[in-house]
C-alpha cells in the first residue's frame, strides 16, 4: 500500500510470468508461513500447492478487515488456513504436518512428473508383476450395485506396490484424482467414489478432475479412467 499503484505493475509480471510457465513447466508452491493480499494470487496459478498445517495461511485480507466489512470474527486458520484450502476453496492440493513432511510431499510429487511438457515422465524399475492376479478385486465390489465401495481399494489393488498418491484428497471427494505407477510408468487416475455422493459429478468434483486432465495432458501422462 505504501509504495503506491506502481507496485501492482511488479505483480502483474509475477502473474504473466506464472500464465507463460503454465503447462510448460511444473509450477508447485510450497505455504510454509502466512501469505497475505495481492502475493496470494501467484500460489492459486500454480499447478500444485503444499500447505502445512498451522502454519502455511493465505487470505487477500486477513481477520482484521473481514471484522470492519461484515462485522465477523473469524480466526487466521478458519479464513486461510491450510485445511479451509484443502476442504473448501480447493486452492491447496496437499496438507502436510510439517515442513519436512512438505518437501517430502514435494519430491514424491516430482518422482511422477517431467522436468517439462518436451519431455516423457521417468520410467522406474518395479518388481509388481504387470500380469499379476489380485483376487481380492472379487470381494471388493459388491453384488448389490446400489451399495457403496471404496473405490480407493481397487486403485491400490491395481498399480504398482498398492501406491497410489492422491491429489486434492479433501476437496470433492466424490472423485478421485492423483498420480500412481503400472509397469513402472507414472499414470493419471480419475475415478468416481462412491462413498461420497454417490460418486455423482457436481461443479466442484468437475473442475477438480478437468484441471487434473488438463495437467496430466501438458505432462504427457497417460490417464486412467475408472
């Protein structure tokens, strides 16, 4: 505020840069303290952010003014905090318990991803046999098609070594999004839950899986839909 409209214009380079990288390079943000007003908007263009909980906060206006406009008392975690992101707006991909359960997050994350949209994801030695059989996807499903399942037990069924690592894991969770391996090669799963709504599609549980495919496209990784 006190340097004046000229300081938006350091910004609007900050965002135009962030829109250019979009879909060119992985962009991940890592919230690992409180993050207020217009610096809050480049961590929302980003591809993935991490927030630990806490500590990591972002608002556009903090609890002060949220008092002054509409007369509420609301606390730094309930207006921005990492778990309000996570459940509610969608901004936060990822909640971690500290900072190095943040950059772990982080570097798991990457081990999926290409350094750039010109390049393929890293394929990894795995010693989960492709052709295995897994009786247990028998007992998994129910006969009733009205019943509900954990459709995240057939992902683990699966993929390699029952690892699947799931993006935007409290936000729509009547879909399912995040990253896995088959034969060793990084994979995009998209699947409907059915413990949570049904599994039906809402606005929120759309945009969670569209912004996914549109990232899994940029990457070059192969998507599965279940």
């Amino acid at each position: 505020i006190q340097e004046g409209v000229m300081s938006l214009d350091g910004y609007g380079e900050i965002f135009f840069h962030n829109t250019m990288a979009s879909g060119v390079i992985p962009q991940i943000t890592a919230s690992i303290g409180p993050c207020a007003g217009g610096a809050v908007y480049s961590p929302a263009m980003t591809g993935f952010v991490v927030m630990v909980e806490n500590i990591g906060q972002m608002f556009v206006t903090g609890p002060e003014v949220v008092k002054e406009v509409l007369s509420q008392e609301v606390s730094f975690e309930e207006l921005g905090g990492a778990r309000a992101h996570a459940t509610k707006s969608g901004v936060a991909h990822f909640i971690a318990n500290n900072e190095y359960d943040c950059f772990d997050k982080i570097k798991k994350l990457l081990s999926f991803i290409p350094h750039n949209n010109a390049e393929e994801p890293a394929i990894v030695e795995t010693n989960d046999d492709p052709n295995r059989i897994d009786p247990k996807l028998i007992n998994i499903l129910p006969e009733n098609p009205y019943q509900q399942y954990d459709m995240k037990e057939i992902i683990k069924s699966i993929v390699d070594n029952g690892d699947f690592f799931e993006v935007h894991e409290l936000f729509a969770e009547n879909i399912l999004v995040g990253f896995a391996r088959m034969g060793g090669r990084p994979i995009g799963i998209i699947a409907n839950q059915p413990m949570y709504l049904a599994g039906a599609l809402d606005i929120n549980s759309s945009n969670k899986a569209a912004r996914f495919i549109r990232f899994c496209d940029a990457f070059n990784i192969s998507i599965v839909t279940l």
